[in-house]
C-alpha cells in the first residue's frame, strides 16, 4: 500500500521553515505553516521572511527595519531561542526543519509580531534617562567625563531593547509585576554614569519585589546574543525601534479594534506547566528553588534535635530511634544533595548579587567565590573540633 504524497523531496540548497502565523480575522490561536525557501550560505532567518513574503506569502507579518543587528526589531524565537533573525544563518539549522515562532512572553498580535506595551509602560519607572540634582536648567558646556567613567557604564549603554533577554527570561513571563532584565540593566547604566544624580530615585524602584528581587538570577538573559548598537547612541531612543504595535498601529485587514482599549486583539502565549523542563538553565534555577525546602527542613530537624536534647536521655533516645528511620534517613540524603546545590549555586551567585569593591577596584568573582569555599572549610572544621575533640 502506498504511503502518503509528501510532495518533492527537498534538496540540499531549499530548508523548511516552520512559521507560526497567527490572524486574528481567521483563527483563535497560533498555527505553524511550513515554506520551503532556498539555502543559500550568506541567507539569514529574516532573509528566508522576506522571501516567503515576497514569493510566497504576502500576508505574513513580522518586524524588521535595518537588517544590521542595530535597531532590534526583528527579534524572534527560532528553535525556541530567541534571537535576532538578521544575524542567524539558516545554514546553521541545515538541513532543517527551522522553527520561527514570535518572542516568547509577550501578547501576540499577529503572525511574529508580539506586543511590546507592557515593557514600554514599564522602562519609565527606572528613570534611564540623567538626573541632575542641580537648578541648572540649560546647560552651559559639557558634563565632561574621563575614560574611565565612559567604561564604568558603557556595557549598559549598548542595549537596544530587541526584548531577547525578556523572551528568554521565564520569571518575566510568570510575574506581571517584575520590570525585567532590560530595565534594570538600564537603571545600573544611569547609575553609574559620572553625570547623573538620579541613583536614589532609581533605587526606590529597584528594591521593591517588582525589581531585583524579582530576580531569581535564571541567568538565562545573559546567555542570549545581544545586538549591539552604536556607541553613545541613547538606550532609551534605542527602544524606540521596538516599540508600536498595539497602539497607533492599523489593525490587520478583516480585524476589528477594541473599544475599550483601542488596541488589536491579541492572543496571550502562555507558559505550561512543565516549563522549566525545555532548557538545562530553567531545571537548574527551579532545582535551586526547590532546595530551599530542603534548607528549611535541616532548620526544623536541629530545632527537634535541640528539643529533644534539653528533654532528657528519655527524649533523646526517642529521637535517635525517628531519625534513624528509614524514611527519615533517606529524606536527609536527599536534603543533604539539595542542600550541597544551594551552597555551590549560592556561592557562584554571590559575585553577581553583591559587588564588592577595594581601593576603587572590583574585586574579582573567583576571589569571592573562593573567600567563600574558605570560610565553610573553616566554620566546619571548628564545628568538627567542638563536637568532636572538645
């Protein structure tokens, strides 16, 4: 029996594109749509977009502007990574198929396009633009800055806002709240340029839940390619690449606007249960989490210890008799490997967390990481020797 027409078998110089298209005026949800498009070496994702849109499919929506990785417009999840689609290469997704669906975590509105309203509500509550804490109110000459100062900041200051880092950041997608990666790298950048007085004002943003401690340090957002854009070019004009749809953008033919918020019907993505299942990075972060139970439990079996140490031989031989459990026994092992992941995890975090500084310099990771390591050596051999020797 003959199976199923597959159509032509696909050579080595066409690639399958599997494009998410969502039209609001047709379907209720997100639908992947293959194109076949030509695999050429110097082709990019968005160089395959716009030959589908050209040849194949006019209909297809998606944005992109200067195809030089600067205005971060054509941001897209392909084979579920975000990334700019004018710097990634079909070829490296050869033979294919490649996925391209819009940026994770955002509305979308149609087709890749995915609406960017809530982090433009957001990125003013940090302030990023230069505070002065002075009456001056025209400026007469330059704040004039060494070399050292432009560094000091100049890391940040190279953010467009393509909103990668917000795609692949899994606590911006489950807290509405949180400001996100971008915003507060923006709030670092005006804090440490030597012309703004503003770091208080930001600081009373930041230290809210909704700020850095929202941050669970996934560290996912660090390991996305960022754009890069020209130095000295203004983030918060940068952002203005990504913004617009969902206001002041037409809607799609057939679509009808909301009149209650005048924006274009979207379709919310949502992240499933088993999310933190799809990359090592998000099983790494949850586990770290999880091992936070296991914390508080060592605290209450010393608690129980301690009780039944002040109880009496009596008390502290029915103790000994639950501990010794096999239950007991098995759940202190396996709190005894979350806890040894707490530690290293914690300690690898703690240069990210808590910048430390001497004589103007910061002090490097490895030495803190390392002073860390030293002291844990030190409290247990000393607990060893009192409980032990002593």
């Amino acid at each position: 029996m003959a199976g199923p027409d597959l159509g032509p078998e696909i050579g080595p110089d066409r690639i399958t594109m599997q494009v998410t298209r969502y039209r609001p005026d047709k379907t209720s949800q997100p639908v992947p749509l293959d194109y076949e498009v030509p695999l050429r070496k110097e082709w990019t994702i968005l160089d395959g977009l716009n030959h589908i849109k050209a040849e194949q499919d006019e209909t297809l929506s998606y944005r992109w502007s200067c195809r030089m990785g600067i205005c971060g417009s054509c941001g897209m999840n392909v084979n579920g990574e975000p990334r700019l689609t004018c710097g990634t290469f079909l070829s490296d997704y050869a033979p294919g198929p490649v996925r391209v669906e819009p940026l994770a975590n955002f509305p979308v509105v149609k087709d890749l396009i995915v609406d960017m309203t809530d982090f433009m509500e957001k990125l003013p509550r940090v302030k990023p633009w230069i505070i002065r804490d002075d009456d001056v109110t025209e400026i007469d000459g330059e704040y004039l800055q060494t070399p050292d100062e432009l560094d000091a900041y100049r890391q940040f200051s190279m953010c467009i806002n393509c909103m990668l880092c917000y795609a692949a950041c899994p606590v911006y997608g489950l807290d509405p709240d949180f400001v996100g990666p971008a915003a507060i790298a923006l709030a670092e950048r005006y804090d440490l340029d030597s012309r703004d007085n503003g770091a208080r004002e930001r600081l009373d943003v930041l230290i809210e839940r909704e700020g850095v401690w929202g941050c669970t340090f996934v560290g996912e957002c660090t390991r996305v390619p960022q754009a890069r854009g020209p130095r000295g070019r203004d983030p918060a004009l940068q952002a203005q690449g990504c913004s617009g749809v969902g206001q002041g953008v037409p809607a799609p033919p057939g679509v009808q606007v909301s009149t209650s918020t005048g924006r274009v019907p979207s379709y919310q993505q949502r992240i499933g249960v088993f999310w933190w299942l799809r990359k090592r990075t998000y099983f790494a972060f949850v586990m770290r989490e999880l091992s936070s139970i296991f914390v508080a439990w060592f605290v209450v079996f010393l608690v129980a210890f301690t009780a039944a140490v002040g109880g009496g031989d009596e008390s502290y031989e029915d103790f000994l008799d639950w501990a010794s459990h096999p239950l007991v026994l098995a759940l202190n092992v396996i709190a005894s490997a979350f806890l040894v992941l707490h530690t290293i995890t914690w300690f690898a975090l703690t240069p990210q967390a808590m910048v430390l500084r001497l004589g103007g310099r910061r002090v490097p990771g490895f030495v803190i990481i390392a002073a860390q390591y030293a002291g844990l050596l030190v409290v247990s051999a000393f607990i060893w020797w009192l409980v032990v020797i002593a």
